[in-house]
C-alpha cells in the first residue's frame, strides 16, 4: 500500500479503507460492494 500512496502521492489516514476499496467482492465478505454502492449514491446526488 505504500508504494501505492507514494505514486498517487497522497497519504491516507486509514490504510484499511485503501484495502477495503481494492478488495473485489468475489474475496469474500470484507470487500469494495458498499463503498461501490455509497459512492454511486453520492455521484447520482451530485449529478
């Protein structure tokens, strides 16, 4: 995850919710579905 914040050149306060937005759901339960869902929510409201 480091390298990916180094790249993206920003540092985020909680790393788990870079992992959570990186997980597919087919991993399994801990995955991007409701971050994917609130995200479509906000942009449908902004739009």
């Amino acid at each position: 995850m480091k390298k990916l914040q180094q790249k993206i050149n920003y540092q985020f306060k909680d790393v788990s919710l870079l992992k959570l937005a990186l997980t597919h759901r087919s991993t399994g339960k801990n995955n991007n579905e409701r971050l994917e869902f609130l995200g479509d929510s906000i942009l449908g409201l902004v739009i």
